[in-house]
C-alpha cells in the first residue's frame, strides 16, 4: 500500500512539472535552416503511389505545433 502511493506522489509530481512547461515561440519551434521540404519531396519523388501534395495552412500548421 505504501508503495502504491509514494508511486502515485511521484506520478502527480512529475505530471504537474510536465503541465508548468512554458509554451514555446512558433519562431523557436520552426526550423528555417533545414526546414526537411528536400527530404520530403525526396519521398514523394520515389513513392510508388499516387502522392497528392495539398496546400499549406500555416495557421492549423503552427497551432499542430503546440498540441
């Protein structure tokens, strides 16, 4: 029983340090020197079937970033 809570304390401790992390800015979030575009264009380019490229959203883009 004393295990099973003292595990439980470490659960809630470590779940709401995990909850107080800052959000960081979409600007630290996006890499722009290396943003993968080439890596992925690699795979479409040698995809066996039919790849449809749909056009960005940036808005639901960044908010992905934060979920």
């Amino acid at each position: 029983m004393r295990k099973e809570i003292l595990l439980f304390i470490i659960f809630l401790n470590s779940a709401s340090s995990f909850c107080q992390m800052k959000i960081r800015p979409i600007e630290q979030l996006i890499n722009r020197s290396d943003p993968g575009w080439k890596l992925v264009k690699e795979w479409i380019d040698s995809a066996k079937n039919k790849v449809e490229i749909l056009p960005a959203d940036t808005m639901k883009g960044n908010q992905a970033l934060w979920i």
